[in-house]
C-alpha cells in the first residue's frame, strides 16, 4: 500500500497515508511492511518497491530487535504505543533518532489485522536515549558504536549468503567423498592393491577438509546470526562451572583461571552451546595474548542497566541483565584493533594460526541472544570482554521423552525438492539405497506438479528453503493443501525465511541443517516420520 501521491481516496488509512507529514509506515501483526508513505522515503531513503514486503526490523540499529518485537506485540495485542524517542537506520547505514509512535490496524468487526506507526526526524543536533538527552560530548562515540554495529550487521548478510551457497557444495563433496570411500573399501581386489590404499587415504583426505569447511560456514553463520539455535532457560554460573576444567586445559599450566560467580544470580535464556563457545573462544583469544603466563578472570554478577550506563552502549535498553566479564592480563589491542576486532576473517595472528572468526562466531552468538558484548583493551594493559545478557522471566522446561521408535523406511515415499542438481542426486541416492521410494524436483512448480500427479501416498516432503521463483516454505504450504497428512522436512545452510525472531525455529517446523551426512539425513527422517512427531 504505498501512497501513490495525495490524491484523494475512500480509503482512510491511504488518506492517512497520503496527507500526513509524518512517515507513515503500515505492517503485519509479524512486521512485514506492507504500507509505505512519501514521507517514509524522505525520512529512510527507501522507495516503496524497495521496501514492501520485507521486514521492518531492517530498519533498526543492531541489538534493538527486542524492543521492535516488544512494541509490535503490545499493538498487536491491541495496545495503543505512546510517541517516544528511538532510534532507526537509513538506506544509507546512517543512524537517525526520531520520534515513534504505533498503533493497531482494525478491521470492520474491530480484529487487529496490522500495525502502523508514525515517525518524525528529531533535530539532528540533540541525541535521545530512553527519553533523555545525550550531551553532545558524547554523540559521536555513540555514532561510531552504532556505525560499527551496522557494519558488522552488513557483513554478516554477506557471511550468510555465503554460507549458504558453500554449505551446498560442501553436503555434495562430503556425500560423493563417502561414495566413493565404500566403493573402495569394498572392491574384491583392495586388499591385494597396495594404490588402493593410497586412494582410499586421499578420499579420507577430502572428507576431512570438507568437515573443516562445514566447521568455517557455522561460524560464518553463527557470526551472521542465521545460525538455527536451541534457547534454554539457564544458569550462566552453571555454565561456567562446568566449563571449568576444560578451560584450564586449554589454558595450560603457565595461565591461571579465576573465577568469581555472583550468588542467585537470575536465569538467562540463550543456547548454551552457543555460550559455551563464546567462553572457550575468549580463553583461546586471551592465551594467544599472554605467551609469558597471565591470567583469566570470569566474573558474574546481576547488573541493572540504568539510562545513563545504557547510554555508553549506544543501543542497549534499560533494565535487568546477567553481567558476564571475561578480563585476561595479556598484551592488549589498539584502538584500531578494536574497532575490526568483531569482523569475520580479521586477525592479527601469523598465517595459518586462526581463522579469524573466534571473535566474530562471539558477536554473533551473544547478539543472536538478544545480548550486547564490547572490548576495552589497550597496549601492555590486558583485554576486557564485557557481556549484557538480558534476565528472563521463563522457567526452564521440563526434560524431554526419548524420542519414539524409527520409522520403517520400506513402502515410504518422500519427494525431494533441491535447485542444486548434485545436492539433489545426492539426496535421492542416500533415502533410495535404505529403501525409500523417491520421487525428486527441481524446484516449487516441479514439486507441486508431482505432487498433484503422482497417484499413490507421499509420506514426506524434504525441500530446500532457498530456491528462486517460490520459497521452500511457499511449495510446502501449496503441497500440504494437496496432500493434507504430509510431513515436511526443510534443510538449508541459511534458513531465516522460516525462522521466527532470533533465530528460534516455528513451532512444528523440522530442519536439517545442510550439510549433511547420510547418518545426519536418515536421523532426521526418521524423526519426522515417527508418529508423535509434528508434521
């Protein structure tokens, strides 16, 4: 629903739209942008074709998505959102403060059906957090904050594209590797040829490597934040103690570890594995800077955030978080240093000693968690990793059933629907060679039509999630109103078209992260097919 210039309309929210000298922006109760006013493209840069149809949270300074997700819940629940300051990005990557307000979309029998909000430019020569006024000593550390987070949130859309079109090539050399490895490990003649031998090693040689390429995508991933995790109401403290001995392993007997735990200190809620990397990734960082002994220190504590500590981080909010501090007494960075320290890729070690993605995979693990991390370092001065985890009200679930019985792959049919053709091949030949009946697709159309044309059951669906023309998610829905009791498995290296917010996959969405190994796909499979499974 862009305005289409001020004509005069039947429509009130287009009139709204049309007249106002406000930007007008129109969403779903989920924040899709579905109504975009001219004075939205003064503002933000975008032109409606631009804009329509993707989601708002592009629009927000990173680490402010808790409070978008906040705001569009209370509307759409029906909340009216008094105007307040915040503060949005442009098309250009400039940060702005304006002045927001939102309000619920109802329809003629009073349902909300979507969310719009009002904004307005403040003057560029005041900066406002949380209502208060920054004294203008302090706006441009808060700019280059924010121009930091913009440029990581940049790079990590690269990363993530990337990512996934590596993860597609590695799942087919990982896959063939192993064809290839059974085909010789089971010739009539290998014992009595020594070349053989050779071969079979160079094969374990390409399974590897690949295995090392998967590990540099998930980190990629993580560092983009499409990684799909697994948030766990947790104890950061419980964390850390059992992190303990592991950690002064990796530190080695010249290092000493201290750590200092607040008592009932409140649950976060994160993917532990994900914090337990984070971890491990700074103490691997902290030994490389103290090659003549040191030490590391982690402390905890439960922090409130006030406005004026939230002011020196540029887009923290107000309120309770855990307060994590990882401290090491090694050679420290500069300034400069610091500002690339978060990139993927940049590092200031030798050749061959790192990848560069230890501290990038920590930015986006504790960012993905709805939580803020910064450095304070100087030369000869020893490194501080600052962590702000959000306190969670939830209460930790219940332990899970073991899962039930595989299913009996013989009489099952699954149709697989992959854009990469060797991916698809391979796919096909891993379900066939246990017994599954195969029915393959290139794409959403192909799908579709063999799913209306085949004539007897299709059991499961398995479809990539990235594909051109129609969406993994699109071809389901269409196939799941042909063939109502189909089950469907999505796998993708890069799945956030069928995420909810932070990554948390929807409720009953199964995935199988690419890539895959055959164990890694039949697993899978059958835990989609098994009868208490969502479908």
């Amino acid at each position: 629903m862009a305005d289409g210039g001020r004509a005069a309309s039947s429509d009130p929210m287009a009139a709204v739209m049309a007249w106002s000298m406000d930007a007008v922006v129109t969403k779903t109760r989920q924040g899709m942008i579905t109504g975009w006013n001219s004075v939205a493209v003064e503002i933000y840069g975008y032109q409606p074709a631009e804009i329509i149809g993707r989601d708002s949270a592009m629009l927000l300074p990173a680490g402010w998505a808790s409070e978008e997700a906040d705001l569009l819940r209370r509307a759409s629940s029906g909340e009216p959102i008094p105007a307040h300051s915040t503060n949005r990005v442009r098309k250009d990557g400039t940060i702005i403060t304006v002045w927001l307000a939102m309000a619920p979309i109802r329809d003629d029998a009073g349902a909300v059906i979507g969310v719009a909000s009002t904004s307005r430019l403040l003057p560029t020569n005041t900066a406002t957090v949380a209502g208060d006024h920054v004294p203008q000593e302090d706006r441009e550390r808060l700019r280059a904050q924010m121009e930091q987070a913009q440029r990581l949130e940049g790079l990590g859309q690269l990363a993530g594209g990337v990512a996934h079109d590596f993860n597609n090539l590695i799942a087919v050399i990982l896959n063939y590797a192993e064809f290839v490895g059974e085909q010789i490990d089971t010739a009539e003649d290998y014992s009595a040829g020594p070349q053989w031998k050779a071969v079979s090693a160079d094969v374990g040689q390409i399974r590897r490597a690949a295995e090392r390429a998967a590990g540099l995508t998930r980190q990629l991933l993580s560092f983009a934040r499409r990684e799909v995790i697994q948030p766990q109401v947790v104890s950061v403290n419980e964390l850390v103690e059992n992190m303990a001995s592991m950690l002064r392993r990796t530190l080695g007997a010249d290092l000493d570890l201290i750590t200092d735990l607040a008592e009932e200190l409140p649950a976060v809620l994160l993917d532990p594995g994900q914090f337990e990397q984070v971890i491990l990734n700074l103490a691997v960082n902290a030994r490389d800077a103290m090659p003549d002994g040191g030490s590391l220190a982690i402390t905890t504590e439960h922090f409130q955030v006030d406005r004026a500590y939230a002011a020196e981080w540029s887009s923290v909010l107000p309120g309770d978080y855990v307060r994590v501090t990882v401290v090491d007494t090694g050679t420290g960075m500069p300034a400069e240093v610091i500002k690339h320290a978060f990139e993927p890729f940049f590092t200031t070690k030798s050749k061959g000693e790192g990848s560069g993605l230890g501290l990038a995979t920590v930015y986006g693990a504790i960012t993905q968690a709805e939580g803020h991390v910064r450095i304070q370092s100087a030369p000869g001065r020893g490194t501080t990793f600052t962590i702000l985890l959000p306190v969670t009200t939830q209460t930790a679930a219940a332990a899970t059933q073991p899962p039930p019985e595989a299913a009996t792959p013989h009489g099952l049919t699954t149709l697989v629907v992959e854009d990469e053709d060797a991916l698809r091949e391979v796919t096909r030949r891993l379900l066939a060679r246990q017994g599954y009946t195969v029915i393959t697709a290139a794409n959403g159309a192909e799908a579709i039509a063999a799913a209306t044309s085949y004539q007897g059951t299709i059991d499961l669906l398995i479809t990539d999630v990235i594909m051109p023309q129609m969406l993994g998610k699109e071809a389901a829905e269409k196939i799941r109103h042909l063939r109502p009791g189909i089950r469907v498995l999505y796998m993708s290296g890069y799945a956030q078209p069928i995420l909810a917010s932070q990554g948390r996959l929807d409720p009953g969405v199964a995935l199988l992260d690419k890539p895959f190994t055959e164990r890694d796909l039949l697993a899978k499979v059958s835990s989609v097919l098994s009868p208490v499974s969502p479908g």
